[in-house]
C-alpha cells in the first residue's frame, strides 16, 4: 500500500510553497501594549484556574430554571475579569502579586452562580438569537440605525454601515 504512492505528489506541507511574512517591526509603545495585554491574560489564566474548583463544587443539584436534573453545567454570574477589576479595587496592594488566599476569599464572598440544564442553555441561546434577527435597526436609513450610529460618523460611513448590516441580516435569515 505504502509503495503505491506516487512519489511526484508533493505535500501540502512543504515550507517552500507557504508564503514568508516578514515580521513586523514594533515601536516601543506598541510592544509594551502587547506585554501588557500578554500579562493580564496570564494573570486571568491564573485566577481562573485558582477558581475552577470552586466553580465546580457550586454546582446545584437542579437546573434554576427549569428544575431539572440532567446535563447540568454551572455558570458564573460574574467573570473572571470584571472579578479581577474588583478584586483590584478592594485591594491595590494584589496588582502586580496574586495573593491565592485573598483571592479564593474574595471570591467566594463576591461571586455568584447559576446551575443551567443543557435545553435550557439551548433555549437562552435560541432566544438570544432570535432577539438579533428581529432587531429592527435593518433599515438603510441612516437615521434608523439607533445605537449603531454615533453623531461622530460621517454619511458615507453611515450608509457603508446601513448596506453592511442589512446584507448581514439578509444573509441570517436566509
């Protein structure tokens, strides 16, 4: 089987056909942003899996909703980022170090959860999603478009928006 290959195939894989991206040259102020986003998102992959125990042992025996008691998941009320800004707030000094214990403490007295069953996840996802398709913001007119259009755009970016949105709608509810 092996033998039957055909030897003139080439592989997808090979690096002379992929394509050379040069790498970009950084300013020091856009590395250090970039140092700084890579260091919150560490620091949030800490907390979370400092947590994650906790999280699991809040697990109810019943979904909240709807009573029942198959496929069950816990979700938090509040995320491990807005926690991490509170937690900051109450507590300057944890910055730059996690303290582990004050961190647990403090969540255990912040934090809520809700047990949610897997029809019901489906049920909010579902709704969610229909909530978005008959958002009635489709209109071409610009002034039509509420929230997604600010006083600081311009009509040409206006009507670039209006066509983007109701194609994006067409499109969903095709």
């Amino acid at each position: 089987l092996l033998g039957s290959i055909d030897a003139d195939i080439s592989s997808d894989s090979e690096a002379d056909d992929a394509p050379e991206f040069d790498v970009p040259s950084m300013n020091p102020s856009t590395r250090a942003m970039i140092r700084m986003w890579y260091g919150e998102a560490g620091r949030l992959l800490r907390l979370s899996r400092l947590v994650e125990p906790i999280i699991q042992q809040s697990k109810d025996d019943v979904c909240q909703f709807c009573l029942g008691r198959g496929s069950l998941r816990v979700e938090t009320c509040f995320t491990v980022e807005e926690m991490n800004r509170q937690f900051i707030v109450e507590y300057p000094e944890c910055k730059d170090d996690i303290d582990q214990v004050l961190w647990k403490r403090f969540w255990h007295r912040t934090q809520k959860y809700q047990t949610i069953c897997f029809p019901c996840l489906q049920r909010r996802a579902k709704e969610k999603h229909e909530r978005i398709i008959d958002d009635d913001r489709s209109s071409d007119d610009a002034d039509s478009l509420g929230d997604l259009v600010t006083s600081e755009l311009d009509n040409v970016s206006s009507a670039i928006l209006s066509a983007w949105y109701s194609k994006a709608r067409t499109s969903l509810n095709r």
